[in-house]
C-alpha cells in the first residue's frame, strides 16, 4: 500500500517538512559579509574594516498542511504525531524547505568607495506544490477503503548546491542628502545533485478489492490517467546505488542590489582634515532612512547528465500486488506504465528573489526595519526551486558588539510567526519563529539560525564628534 500511496501523491510527504535564511540579522547594518548574501551593496561604506565569517547555518521551512506543538514535541519522547498534531487539508497544499550554511568569508575595503568579499555557501531547498491535502489526510487517517483522487496539476522539485562569490560594491552618489551605491555579485555554481516529479491532470481510483491476488482471492487494484515527468541527476534507483557527487553539474549565479540612503544631517559627517588623521565618520550610520533593493540567484546549473522521462499512467486495474512486486518507484512507473519520451540533461534553476528593504533609523541606538522577500519563479515550472514569500516588520537595538532584534513576520504557507535574536561579539544567533512555536499548538513552520565571525570595525575617528543626530 506505501508504494500506492507513493504513486498517488508523487513526493506529497513534502509537505511534512517544517523553507530565507538568517532572518532579522541581514537586515542590520553589523551584519558585514553575511549581508551580501541579500544585497550586494551592503558591503561598501560598512561599518567594518574587514569582516571574516567563519561559519554559519540557517534551517528554514514551513507549509499549510501539518502543524503540531514543536517544543511539546521536542521535549516529549512519547508525542504522537499522528494523534496530537492538527491538519490542514486543502485541494492545493506546498511546503518548502531551505538549508543555508555560510562557510568561510571575507570582505574588506579597497578605499572610501570601493569594496570586495569573497563568500562560500552550500544551499539546499526542497518545494512541493500544489499536493492535493485532502486526498491525502483520507489515505493517512483511512477514511475510506476504496478511495479516488484527483491532483490536477503538481510538482516537487529539489536540489542541493555549493556556491563561491566573488562580490564587487562601490560609492554611485555622495552628495548632501543623497547617498547611492550599488553592487554585483558572481557566482560559481557546483550541483550536488537534484530531482523533481510533476504530474498532469492525474486521477487515481483505489478498489481495495479490485484484482485476482496470485495465491488466490482478491487483492487492490489502482486505475489511473494522466502524466508523470520524473527527472534526476543520476540513476538513484538502482539496487545498492552509491551517491557519487555530479561530473557534470556546473552553472553561473548573479546577485544584483542597490541601496539608498537619505542623510539630512549630511553636514555632521562632512569629511574634513585634522592632523594627522583625515575623519570620514565611518563607524557611524548616517542615515534617518535606508532603502534597498536587490535581485538573487539569477542562474542555473547544467546537469548534462542529468534524465529525464515522460510516462503515461493511463492504465485500469493495476493490482497492488504488481505495485509491491517492484523495487523502487521508477520501476512502477517504467514497468507498470507507458514511457512516451526521454530525454538527457536538464536545468535546475536557482530560487531567483526580489528583495525589498526599508530602514529607519528613528533614535540614537534604535531601528525600525521592513522588509519582504518576493519569490521570482513560478511554483509550477518544472526542475525550478522557490523561495517562501515573506513581509517582515522588525525593531532592533543595534550597536557595535551588541544588536537584539524581534522580527514580526507573514510568512507564506506558516501564518504569522514572532521571533527574536542577537549578535553579541562574534556570535550570532535567532529564530523568526521561537516565540510563536513556544506559544502555538498549531505550529506550521520553524527556523533557526547560529554563527561564528571575526570583526574588525572602523575606530572611532574624532572621540568629540559622536553625534546622536536622531535624538
């Protein structure tokens, strides 16, 4: 019956898995080399000399159809899943997941106006859209012997990557109140491996006493319609398969950003000369109001080798114990059903995103900071991975070894989630979701992050000329 299931929902267990990374701490202004990931312009006019990540991970996910108690679940070795948690099945259910690790990372200054990091990151995301819940909560709770389903359209795509960037920031505009700079990063693209089903116009009948059983008696049967595309970058089916990381899995990524910044006190920060010493003020924000915006993940990467095969299900009583009798869910398909095309190579596309920033610095030390991550792939093209919309609301205290931070976010598929997190020294840490999973019994989304770096500010260039101009 699991491979039925299988065949049905194609991947639909997605949905299960609790996808943005390092929320609330790119957004701040001591994020240094990490914020480069967001927006390459945030590196030039810094607060730093130089910065260096060591490393730093980020956990992401969310979805509409499962939510449970996280930290009830956590904490209790005897929390069943099935019977505690809640369910929230509709005719079109997704689910995302997203792992960012920041390896080792610099950026340093060229000269007033000019900058360059140097970045490394492995990234992993899985999406799964557009999976039929109800048809799914029948078969998991067996409200039914005999059961039909209709999932239309729908896919499921993953993929994992290791990327290094090589980011170029510089001034565009200095003048009064007007201060713009702009920056590109490129990218070098490494796949370790990706997979993806789609389904078109599928039904599937389930006659839990449908066909003649070998042995004698009768045993399920499975009638279907409609078309699968099942694609890989390698052939993972095989009996004892061993992974062997891709060959020929290369591709180029671009990000794209641009930052504005209103400075109506620009004349407090005017660089002047004082022996021996020439003071531009950079350990200072000198902004009342900072916006942003940027273009990630422009890109693709080449599996040459990648396959991928189109199948026809249109089939009348399959039985289940034809189904059971195979290996793996390719030989379903490949033996059970008819392949009408083949194909070698294909494109997995990066999660390209528009990102938005809004900054205002409103009294000494505090900030108030908006910003929405919009998704720039359309969740029904194929082998293409999809950020999780997101509109965040965040204030912080921010300062140089010390930034606390309690970001307010609408998140796509998990609802509104609260959060909170720090940077103290070298450490950074957060959640944009700990308070809503420790107050919710209805979780459906969770992340979390933590990480290492090694910071190396600007000094203080006139110990007289602090100036507290948003007082």
């Amino acid at each position: 019956m699991r491979k039925i299931i299988l065949l049905m929902v194609l991947l639909g267990a997605f949905c299960h898995v609790k996808a943005q990374s390092f929320i609330g701490f790119l957004t701040e202004n001591y994020a240094g080399v990490n914020s480069v990931v967001v927006n390459p312009a945030n590196i030039v006019d810094s607060r730093f000399k130089t910065d260096i990540n060591l490393v730093g991970i980020s956990v992401f996910g969310g979805n509409d159809y499962y939510n449970l108690n996280i930290i009830k679940a956590i904490k209790d070795d005897d929390y069943n899943f099935d019977v505690e948690s809640r369910f929230t099945p509709k005719i079109n259910n997704n689910g995302a997941v997203n792992i960012d690790v920041m390896g080792p990372s610099f950026m340093f200054n060229i000269n007033d106006n000019n900058s360059i990091a140097v970045f490394t990151r492995a990234r992993s995301f899985v999406n799964a859209n557009g999976i039929n819940g109800r048809n799914l909560y029948a078969i998991d709770e067996n409200l039914s012997n005999d059961f039909i389903v209709n999932e239309d359209d729908f896919n499921a795509f993953g993929q994992t990557w290791a990327e290094i960037g090589l980011s170029y920031a510089r001034v565009l505009v200095n003048e009064r109140e007007t201060f713009l700079k702009g920056g590109i990063s490129l990218k070098y693209l490494k796949g370790g491996g990706s997979a993806y089903v789609a389904g078109r116009n599928i039904t599937v009948v389930y006659d839990e006493e449908g066909a003649i059983h070998s042995g004698g008696g009768t045993t399920g049967s499975v009638s279907s319609t409609g078309e699968i595309i099942y694609g890989r970058f390698d052939d993972f089916d095989i009996e004892d398969y061993e992974y062997e990381f891709p060959k020929n899995a290369i591709g180029l990524g671009v990000d794209i950003g641009i930052i504005y910044e209103w400075r109506p006190q620009y004349g407090a920060y005017k660089p002047r000369k004082v022996w021996p010493d020439r003071l531009t003020y950079k350990e200072q924000n000198k902004y009342k109001l900072k916006l942003g915006f940027s273009i990630t993940d422009i890109g693709y990467i080449n599996y040459k080798n990648g396959m991928e095969d189109l199948y026809d299900i249109t089939n009348a009583n399959v039985s289940e114990e034809a189904i059971d009798n195979e290996d793996n869910f390719y030989d379903v398909l490949n033996n059970l059903y008819t392949l009408t095309n083949s194909a070698i190579g294909y494109k997995a596309i990066l999660p390209t995103a528009l990102h938005l920033n809004a900054d205002w610095h409103y009294t000494n030390n505090f900030y108030l900071n908006f910003n929405a991550d919009v998704a720039l792939t359309g969740k029904n093209q194929l082998h293409t991975s999809k950020v999780t919309n997101i509109i965040s609301l965040t204030p912080r205290f921010e300062s140089k070894t010390f930034s606390f931070y309690t970001p307010l976010s609408l998140v796509q598929y998990a609802g509104f989630q609260a959060g909170a997190g720090l940077r103290l020294g070298p450490l950074y840490l957060g959640s944009s979701s700990v308070f809503t999973n420790l107050l919710s019994n209805k979780s459906r989304g969770a992340n979390f992050y933590i990480g290492f770096k090694m910071p190396f500010f600007h000094g203080k260039t006139d110990k007289g000329s602090n100036c507290n101009c948003y007082q």
